[in-house]
C-alpha cells in the first residue's frame, strides 16, 4: 500500500452551502475546518455510572467496549434532501430577539428536511449544570441534580455533551410544513455539536445535518460523527473555551499515513502551525483519543488547531506541530501502542516535518482511555517525553517505586486534569498522593467544570497548552562556533556571519538562538574592545556568552608629540591617512598639535576634508593669494560657497593665526549652518551653540572656551573629524 498525504474533506458537500446560510458577519454558523464530536463514551455507560465516580478498573473495562457504530451518526436516511421551497437544510445564526428571558447574544434556527419523518429530535451539546450540582455531584449528592437545558441557562452554568445523572435533553424539532422540520433555541458562544434522530413508522435511526458534515478522513472515512457549529466572537465564550474559536491566521490540518508496528499503513493527522517551515526545529504534541475515537476526534471537535492558532498568535504557546493518531485500531494494547508511538510514529515525524528530535521537546496527552495510555507511558518510559497531559482517567496511583524512581530521575512535567462531574476523575487523588510522598513535585493538578467531555478536554488542552507547554527556564548561552571575522580595524562593527548559538535550558534541551542573539558593542568598535559580548532574552531571563576578538590600530603616523590615548590621537591619525591627506604634520616626526593654525591653513584643511572640490570661480579678488600658493584653490571654494570672505575686499590674511571662532563658523558654514541663524547673534554666536551641542568641543579646552582664543592645529583636526567624519 502506497503511503498517501490527503486534504481533510467535509462529505459530500461544498462549504460553500454553508455559508450561504449566514445571515451574520463574523458569525461561524457551520463547521469550519478543524471541528468534530464525540459521543460514544458517554453512551456506553449506564444512567447509574454517571451518577458514579468510577474507578480505574471500571472505566478501562467500560471505555474498551464501546460500540464505534452507536457513536458515528452517519446519515442513514436515503436521499439527502438540502432545498425544499424556500426552506434550506442547516443552521442560521441570528441575534436573540425571541429569549429575552435567557441572558445570551445569539439564537440558532436548525432545519431538516424530510418529508417521510413522523419526528425529529436533536441530540446535542446543549446540557448545562450549576456550580452547586458539581459539588453535590463531588459530594455524591447526585439525587437533585437536574440536567438543565438551554432555555434554563444562566451565567455562570458549565456546559455538557450529556447528562452527568439522569436524561440528557432531546431537543424535539416541529413540522412547519411538510417535510420541514425545525427548532429555533437561544445560543452562547462557543462550539457545540448536534446531531438527529429520526423516526420513520416506528423506526428511529440517527442522521447528520447534510449540510454541516464533520472532518473526514477521506483515506478510510475517519470522522468525529457529529455535525459541529462555532459560533461567536473571541472573549464571548464560556470560561474554558476562550480559544476554541478561529484565530484570524491559521495553521493547516490535514491526514497523513504512516507504516506501523504490524507493517500496515496507518493514519495521522497533522497540524502545522501558521508560518510552518520544514527548515525549522518544532516541538510537537501527541495527543490522543479515548476508546471508540480516532485520529479525527482532536482536529475537529476538539479544536487543538484552532487553540493552538490563538495561543500562537498571542505569543502564548510557542509554534508546535500536534499529530494526533487512531489507538482505537490497536485495541488499547498499550504495550503495542508505546512501542508504536516511539518507533514509528515519532521517527516519521522527524523526518517528514522537521520535528524536534530532543525528547524535552515532545509532549504527549491523551483524555479518558488516552489519559490511561499516557499514564502507562509515563509508568513505563517517562523519559521519553518532557511533558505529558493525562486528562479525565489515569492510574498512576498504583506506579511501582521502581518506576517511581525513573520518574523522578526523568523529571518530566505532568498536567492531570478532570472535570468536576468527571466519572474518570477517580484515580487522581492517589496519583497525586503517591507523587507527594515520594517527592516529586513536577505536575499539576486541575479541576474545571464540566463532566467527561469534549468542553473539558478543550479547556484542559488549552491550559496545557497556554501555561505548560514548553516553558523551560534558561541557563546558558554556548557560542558553538566563532564568527568568522574576529580580527577588525578601529570604528568598524560586529559581524556575527558564521556564528552559531545555542541556548540551554536547566532541563537539558537546546535551542539554536543564532538570529535571535544580541550583541555588545553593537555600534563601532574601539581599540579598547577586546570581546563581543552575545546576550540572548527569553520569559525576562537573559544569559550571556561573548567572543573573543581583535581591534587592530588603523595605519599610524610617524609623529613623536602625539601622545597615544590623547583626545585629538584619532583625529591625528585620519587627517595623515585620509584620501586625500588632510595634513603630513609640521616636520618629518611632529605634527606640532599645540602650533596655531593659519587663515590658510584651516581652508586648506577644510577644502580638503571635502575632497578638494575645484572652485568654479576663476576670479582672485585678493592681492595676497596667487595661483603659486597651496591654498589658492581653497581659497576661491570657501569664498565661492560662502564659507568666509576674507578679512578686506582685497586681502584674505591668509597668514593670519585662526581663532576657535573663525574655524568654528567656516565648519558651521560648510554643513549648511545647521540650527539656523539668530536675529541678533554675533557671527560667530549660532556656530559656537551648534558646537558646543554637537560635542565638538569635549577635552579640547582645560578651564573654559573661549571663541577669542588662537585654535591650534590639534583641536583644529578634532574640529574637523568630530564634524565631518565620524
């Protein structure tokens, strides 16, 4: 049998029809991708059990022997009839104007047509109980404990997939007309599943809404049984199922097969979180059925795409991969499942989807008979995975101290979790009990309200998911490889090219952190500088590595009276190696830093730290510059952009000493006189400000400044560097 990837289908019918029934924007009234329901757990227990706490014993026993066809309310009716009139087959969701007396925003008209029907009823999610019903069904009070329906809902009820004592609510449609069959009930957000029972001359059969069918695994016809409706908007639905509703982007939910233990093919299915790349590292989450389930059962009415959609997008979860699988076929031999789950179904994984091979980055969950399979792997191989969700049954109470011992050697976490009219619920205190005498601390134990069903899973799932899952403290930073510069010249900056780091974390997993990593200095470096120090942030908690490297002195200059580590050193250095050279100093050895610039000199400097632009001008004004002098042509360009104008009409003093004024204001000047000009400055006044700001004139004086003073050659170069270069 040849391995085959296959797109989830919806039966038959176009999503299309669907949502041709939507009289609402931003109102799911069908079922959209990923949804499902379950139904035959409840089902295969008596009236009397779920008034009972059962036990370990009993609920595996009971859970193994459900019957799969009593569960899958395939349509068994003949012909499926979708338009008669100006009637349509579906659900329309509208705003509640017909239960004022029922505090929620929605109400839902549900129609079948069938023209043979004597009488229709609905089965579905719409069971409800009080806060007090939970603790006197905690209690064993379970006498006056009525299942309410939704036309008695109340804030602050939990709601059910069936009676936790007594009858579950039928909700009886009527006979409009012939052939049409419908009921109208109000509606809270959230996700709800339903289903119809039909009779026909005496003959009751069940049936599907033909226009809402569930997730179907077209490979073998797989689905959750149920037609399933979503309805509302985020931060609308009852406590638990906040992220059960669609998330703006979305993951992809799809079935894959993989060969199995016993060399047949078997099916998966898969969800890849929004952004997925098979480049990447995910974490992933295994997570199974109960009795009678399959892979379809999590994906649809569970919702894990949709709750891990929004905690992805809430940066709540980080993205992970969730494979759900078919234990059913396996007849809940666990020995069979444990070894299929690790050697098969896990190796595929990492190879097709890039999974994260580090056992800390595996998690595995299951509810009801799942719960009891993920406890025998806790019991068996704790090892093998970091976290673990054993929801609604387990019986780790009776673990051996050997296993005990590999537990806690392992230090896995385990989440169990239950509802409070949970008949599964039994087995936790003394798993809880026997973790407290033996010291192990790492799990945790919740009770939410709800009974043994698809409403608690949800929640327990996205509690597991939003405050457990892969929450890991860091330790410390590894930089495994060096980048591949480590040697630089003064003022260029860090290139981590070739770099490679991993974060560690205190439970021994790792994390390639490379393009998430933060450096220091991450500006341009200075001689001083001997290591990169690599910082890496995650929950608020940084760790730290660093790389060691080398700043070499740029190309020297042969001056004898530059003192290293002076603030003009680097001034200094680029005038003497710029292109062009600013300045070859005052004499083959010295550059005379404390000598006072000329009138000349500085516009030679200053024309050529702008790259010796030729002057367009070709008229001399001034007797005292010839075309023999070094600085003629510089001269021409500052007079050319107004730079300065010389000292007469005729002379420009070029032999002049220059004060900290005059070569101040040239540089303000040649920048475009950045800060503007004041009405009633000196000439010299905005320069001096804008300096002054600038940082120009930092160490450059001992006492104070003073624009009169004679501005030497060493601040003259500063000047110029600070303002122009760097």
């Amino acid at each position: 049998m040849k391995r085959t990837r296959t797109k989830v289908l919806r039966a038959a019918l176009s999503l299309a029809l669907a949502l041709a029934l939507l009289p609402l924007s931003g109102i799911a009234a069908f079922a959209a991708e990923g949804q499902l329901a379950q139904k035959g757990e409840p089902s295969a227990l008596s009236l009397e059990d779920m008034g009972t706490i059962l036990t370990t014993t009993d609920i595996e026993d009971r859970l193994k022997d459900i019957d799969i066809s009593e569960r899958r309310l395939r349509p068994s009716l003949g012909d499926v009839i979708l338009f008669s009139g100006s009637y349509e087959s579906g659900v329309v969701v509208t705003p509640n104007t017909d239960y004022p007396g029922v505090d929620v925003p929605y109400q839902a008209t549900f129609t079948l047509l069938d023209e043979d029907a004597d009488k229709v009823t609905m089965s579905c999610s719409l069971q409800y109980y009080t806060k007090k019903d939970g603790l006197d069904y905690d209690d064993g009070n379970t006498d006056g404990i009525k299942t309410k329906s939704i036309y008695e809902y109340q804030k602050g009820m939990f709601q059910t997939g069936y009676s936790a004592v007594g009858e579950s609510v039928n909700y009886e449609l009527s006979k409009v007309k012939d052939g049409v069959w419908q009921i109208t009930v109000p509606l809270h957000s959230g996700v709800f599943y339903y289903g119809y029972n039909v009779t026909r001359s005496g003959d009751e059969k069940k049936a599907l809404d033909p226009a809402n069918p569930p997730l179907t695994n077209i490979d073998n016809g797989h689905d959750c049984g149920w037609s399933v409706l979503v309805v509302g908007e985020p931060g609308t639905t009852l406590p638990g199922q906040e992220y059960t509703l669609d998330a703006d982007e979305s993951g992809q939910i799809f079935f894959d097969t993989y060969k199995a233990v016993d060399g047949t093919y078997q099916p998966l299915g898969i969800y890849l979180p929004p952004g997925y790349s098979k480049t990447e590292k995910y974490p992933v989450l295994y997570i199974s059925h109960g009795g009678g389930g399959t892979e379809a059962d999590w994906l649809d009415l569970g919702r894990a795409g949709a709750i891990f959609d929004n905690l992805i997008a809430e940066g709540e979860v980080e993205p992970t991969i969730v494979v759900t699988m078919d234990n059913t076929y396996f007849g809940w031999n666990y020995e069979k499942i444990r070894e299929n789950v690790l050697e098969h179904i896990i190796p595929y994984i990492e190879d097709e989807y890039g999974a994260d091979p580090s056992p800390r980055r595996r998690a595995f969950a299951g509810l009801s008979m799942g719960g009891l399979l993920t406890s025998n792997i806790i019991v068996n191989c704790p090892e093998e995975f970091g976290y673990y969700g054993v929801f609604s049954a387990t019986n780790m109470g009776s673990m051996s101290e050997e296993a005990m011992d590999d537990l806690k050697e392992a230090d896995p976490f385990i989440m169990m979790g239950y509802g409070i009219m949970d008949f599964g619920k039994g087995g936790y205190p003394s798993a809880a009990n026997l973790f407290n005498e033996n010291g192990f601390d790492n799990y945790y134990s919740i009770e939410v309200g709800g009974a043994h069903d698809w409403g608690v899973w949800r929640e327990l799932l996205s509690i597991f998911a939003k405050d457990y899952l892969w929450v890991r403290e860091l330790e410390r930073l590894v930089i495994d490889k060096a980048p591949a510069k480590t040697v630089y010249k003064k003022g260029e900056t860090f290139d981590p090219a070739g770099m490679e780091v991993t974060a560690v974390y205190a439970d021994g997993s790792t994390a390639d952190v490379t393009d998430k990593a933060k450096f220091a200095p991450d500006g341009k470096l200075e001689l001083d500088d001997k290591r990169v120090n690599v910082f890496y942030t995650e929950e608020k908690i940084t760790v730290a590595s660093y790389v060691n490297i080398t700043v070499e002195k740029p190309a020297s200059y042969p001056f004898i009276d530059v003192p290293a580590g002076s603030y003009f050193e680097d001034a200094v250095t680029w005038a003497y190696n710029a292109k062009p050279q600013i300045t070859d100093g005052n004499g083959k050895d010295l550059f005379m830093p404390y000598q006072y610039c000329t009138r000349g000199q500085v516009v030679t400097f200053l024309w050529r730290t702008m790259g010796c632009p030729e002057p367009k001008t070709k008229v001399n004004p001034f007797d005292d510059v010839t075309k023999d002098d070094y600085f003629y042509k510089p001269v021409l360009w500052a007079v050319e952009k107004g730079i300065t104008d010389g000292t007469s009409d005729t002379t420009f003093s070029p032999y002049n000493q220059c004060k900290n004024s005059h070569i101040l204001t040239f540089i303000w000047r040649t920048l475009g006189k950045p800060g503007g000009e004041s009405e009633d400055a000196k000439w010299w006044e905005d320069a001096e400000k804008w300096a002054k700001k600038e940082g120009l004139l930092a160490e450059t004086y001992t006492d104070w400044f003073d624009v009169n003073d004679l501005c030497p050659r060493c601040n003259v170069v500063t000047y110029l560097y600070r303002a122009l270069v760097k």
